[in-house]
C-alpha cells in the first residue's frame, strides 16, 4: 500500500497488508446472508495530516498482479467512537434464551452475545468486545460474518476474561419480526452511538476506553490481538 497527497506526488510507502480471511461463518453454523468477500487485507499506517489522500494498493496473486486506488478522507478533530475516547455507556436488550434472544437478535441461529448489558458490562472490571450490527438486514452482507468472528473469540476466551456483546441494529421484538431497515428503526442502543453504518467491532479496556474499533471486515485473531494490551 502507498499513500500520496495526490497522483503526482511522490508516495508514502511502501507499507505492508496482512490476509485475514474469514473461517468462521461455516464453524458456528451461520444461516444468515453470507459476504462473498473471503476476508480481508489490513495495515496499520501512521498518515502524516489531516486532508484527503490517495491510496494506491498492489495484491499479488500468483502470477498476477492486481491492482487499485481510492480516496480516503483522514481528520484530526473528533470522530464518532474514536480510538482513546471513552465508550458511550447505554443498556443494550438482555436474553439467555433460544426465544427470548430471538426478539433481540436477526442472526440465523441467534449468538449468545446478549447475556449482559454494555452498561453493566463497562462498570465490571473486565475489558469489552462490542458489536453493532445486523446479521439479517446488512446492506453490506458483512454483519453476519462479523459477528461470527466475534462468536469464534468469545468461545476461545469465554465471558470471565471479557465480555462480548453483540448490539443488533434492528430489534424484531415479541412477533421475531425486524422492522424496515430505516434510520428510524435503528434500536436505542445503535442510535447512543451515533453509528450510520455497520458492522462495527470495537474492543474497550476495563476503564473503558476504546482502543479498537473496526469498520467492515474484521476477524477473530485480530479481535483477540487487540484484547492483549487490554486485558
């Protein structure tokens, strides 16, 4: 990957991408609306400013070489959720239940990620791995597989080292029945966080500061990387 100012700039970089390819949706049986995408590439990068920058990225593949660019807007004043911000403490729905978790939850099965709220799960010494997503609805057909990182995680660390909590976006209630996929109908906990799309995937420390948060693909190593210096 390089980064340049624009097209005829000289480029920051090289800088190198690691493969995180999703194995979990066929592990924890997920039915719900599955991503064609069979993972995907990340690299941490220092930008040097604020401003608008180019981004050019090379994949080898054999003996192919591919390659691409886009534009990725990059601020220094405050984001939403950002990274060293405290996490916004708000009940989320609780259930243990088959049928009960099946009103807080559009995952085909349901994921027990629901067994605490992030309010009470901020104040309990232990860090936090949140989801917000919709493993039914998602536009983007990455919820699903998301969360099954996260379910992947969860089952490898257990809820005594961190709690993991899945916040869905659209809350189907007593008929199992989600709302329309509108703005409006986003549930109270997903509205808290301001968030205007998903999935997200965001590792708090035990004072409950954000010191991960992840748009879009992201995987069960990495999740349980980014607990390491947290727990």
């Amino acid at each position: 990957m390089w980064l340049a100012t624009d097209d005829r700039s000289r480029a920051i970089g090289p800088f190198a991408a690691t493969w995180h390819p999703f194995t979990a949706y066929d592990k924890t049986g997920d039915r719900s609306p599955r991503t064609p995408l069979p993972g995907g590439f990340a690299a941490e990068i220092d930008v040097p400013r604020a401003g608008s920058w180019l981004i050019a990225v090379l994949v080898t593949e054999g003996s192919k070489r591919l390659a691409g660019t886009g534009i990725v807007p990059v601020t220094n004043g405050p984001v939403v959720a950002g990274l060293g911000t405290k996490a916004i403490s708000t009940p989320t729905p609780v259930a243990t239940t088959t049928a009960k978790i099946e009103e807080i939850c559009t995952r085909t099965p349901v994921d027990h990620m629901h067994y605490i709220s992030l309010d009470k799960a901020l104040k309990n010494g232990k860090p936090t791995v949140v989801s917000f997503g919709t493993p039914l609805l998602c536009t983007s057909r990455l919820c699903g597989p998301v969360v099954d990182e996260q379910i992947l995680a969860f089952e490898q660390m257990g809820k005594d080292r961190a709690n993991f909590i899945h916040v869905e976006e659209f809350l189907p209630g007593p008929d199992r029945r989600p709302p329309q996929a509108t703005a409006e109908n986003q549930s109270p906990a997903f509205k808290a966080w301001g968030l205007q799309t998903e999935p997200w995937i965001f590792v708090i420390d035990r004072k409950g500061i954000i010191r991960f948060r992840s748009l879009g693909p992201v995987t069960a190593p990495e999740i349980e990387q980014a607990l390491q210096p947290v727990r």
